[in-house]
C-alpha cells in the first residue's frame, strides 16, 4: 500500500499504456463501428452512478448523437458482479458495459470482460486504466465526512478523524453498511492505510462506542439523510455530491479532512456482449472530451486530461488536504477483510 498526495497533476503526468492494447484505429471515430453500432439499436448498461446526477445526462446526450438507446440497471458494485457473474452462470450475457470501483476485477478474473480500451485512452495517465487493457477510468471519487450546516457549527465541524470521537456526536453520524469503499468497511481501509493495522484497530474501537447508523444503502443516500436532518454528520460520504445538494440550497457541506479516500469509477465492455459494437461507442463516448465535458458539467470528477474538474477544490492537493488512493485491486482484494472488521467492531 502506498501513501500519497492526491492532485490533478498526478494523474496527467502519468505515461502511456502500450498501443497494443488498443485498436489501431480510432474506434469512437470510426464510421463502420458507428454503422455497426446503430444496426444493434441499444446498449444495457449496469451502473452504480447516481442516475439523476450524471446517468441522465450521459445517456440524454449519447443517445442525441448516436440515435442509439441506452438502458440501465442502477446497483451498487458488488451486485453487480454478483448479477453478472450469476447471469453468466446461467448462460444468459445481458449486460454490454458495467462500471464500478470494484466491478472489474472479479469480472476479469473470471473471464467475463473483453480486453478493450478506447483510443482516447492513449491520452491518459497511466493510473487511471488497467495495463492488461480491461478496464479504464471515467471520473475519480474523493469520500470525505459532510454535515449538515444547520445542525453542525462551523467551529465544532471535525477538523479530523479524532475529532469523531467526540461525545457530542455519539448516536448522530452515520454511513453506509454495504461492502463498498464509499461506506463503513472503506472507511475501515483508509484508516488501516492512513494508520497502519494496529493503531487503527484501536481507533476503530473507539469510534464503535459512538453508535454510528449503519445504513445498507448508496452514499447517496446516507446523505440525504444527513441533509434531511436525521444526522449531522456522514462519514465517507462523496464530496461532489455534498456540493451539488448545496448548490440547490441544501444543508450541507463537505469537509477537508486529511486523508481523504480517493478511488475511481471504470467501465468494461462484457465479453460476449450482445450489442458488441454498441458497447464499444458508448465506452469511447464516455472517455472522450465531450463525455467528460458532461461529468465536469454535472460537478463530477473527471479523469481526461484535457478536462478540467468545475471545483478543482474537490480533488485532494497535499496542501489544503491530502488524499490516499486506491486502485480497483486494492479496494477488491481487501475488501473481505475491511468488512470482517467493520462487522466485527460496529455490530
């Protein structure tokens, strides 16, 4: 595990993958995929992204300029490995791309993803796509605790991880409960990272005795409850959402408090997809300039290097906070163990 300042500039320094991996074309650009890609008429698409923040949008403007329909299934990351390995279990492929913090690597290993990347991943950094050219990138996370600005003082906000620990905030935090790195058990990894395995055990321990709500819902949803006033403050909660509801004058706000846990959301084509061709563009359009022009739009964090996040604030700087990142790997191969301790200390 390795710890590290998180920034814009680390991820556009990276180098370039190999163009093995890709098509020797430019694929999202290419009439014959485009033609082939109309023919098949739709795309499914298993996603965990919130679907009024940045499903709609995408979907609105792919389908505006491909004439192609796109379905979706909204789950969180680990249902949908679990659906799709179970669909493929039972001889029946119906999804043709997925996305997740953690979806891929499962997926991968059983053998159910094409190994295909879109030409525009030329251009990135090389930690944001898989160097076995499974999976790539569409936008960074940065979980970090949000309050509710009516039930929290700006001089009693947590200024760090310690400061939960505070009496006063005993039965009114709370996170999600699900196996995913935006909830308890994520949490439980940043502090092992940030902390080293011993001494975070002890504060884990601690933290337990506050009687945290436990929610077996999205970090979407844990927020709304903090918005509506249920709870004043909501651990690993995603900073861009707390600023897209205090944008629409909710009681929220995202604090900067040092590490921050920092992953990102990929997409893969399915190997056997049924719209094959379909898939393909609408991965391309995805990574593209003006795909990632719509998650900066809707206040998401995007990862094209000629993309610039609306509220670079948003994205860990080692200076005004810091972030630790995880790779889709790491969030998958220790997540077992994260939920073990989160079971074991928060039931």
């Amino acid at each position: 595990m390795r710890k590290s300042n998180i920034s814009r500039r680390t991820f556009v320094a990276g180098g370039l993958v190999t163009p093995a991996l890709f098509s020797s074309r430019a694929l999202a650009q290419d009439s014959g995929l485009i033609a082939a890609a109309r023919a098949e008429k739709e795309i499914i698409w298993y996603t965990v992204q919130t679907i009024p923040q940045i499903v709609r949008p995408v979907v609105a403007a792919f389908e505006k300029k491909y004439g192609i329909k796109v379905n979706f299934i909204r789950a969180n990351a680990s249902d949908i490995s679990l659906r799709i390995m179970n669909e493929a279990k039972a001889g029946q492929v119906n999804c043709d791309v997925f996305d997740g913090t953690t979806t891929a690597v499962p997926l991968k290993r059983a053998g159910l993803v094409e190994k295909w990347l879109p030409e525009e991943t030329k251009t990135f950094a090389s930690e944001t796509y898989d160097k076995d050219g499974y999976w790539v990138a569409n936008n960074f996370f940065t979980n970090t605790l949000a309050v509710n600005t009516d039930l929290v003082k700006p001089a009693d906000e947590p200024k760090s991880y310690e400061d939960l620990l505070n009496p006063k905030w005993k039965g009114k935090m709370a996170w999600g409960a699900t196996p995913s790195t935006s909830a308890g058990p994520g949490f439980v990894g940043l502090m092992i990272k940030h902390m080293g395995r011993d001494k975070a055990l002890v504060y884990l321990r601690k933290l337990a005795t506050q009687d945290i709500a436990g929610m077996q819902v999205a970090a979407r949803q844990v927020l709304d409850r903090v918005i509506a006033g249920e709870y004043a403050i909501g651990i690993n909660m995603f900073n861009h959402h707390a600023v897209i509801s205090a944008s629409k004058a909710a009681p929220v706000k995202w604090l900067a408090v040092s590490p921050a846990m920092v992953t990102m959301n990929t997409s893969s084509v399915m190997k056997n997809a049924p719209h094959p061709s379909a898939a393909k563009l609408f991965m391309s359009f995805l990574v593209s300039e003006d795909g990632q022009k719509i998650f900066a739009d809707e206040d998401y964090l995007p990862v094209h290097p000629k993309v610039r996040a609306k509220d670079p604030t948003l994205i860990p700087d080692g200076k005004r906070f810091s972030g630790l990142f995880f790779t889709p790997e790491e969030g998958e191969a220790d997540m077992d163990e994260w939920q073990k301790i989160f079971r074991a200390t928060f039931r």
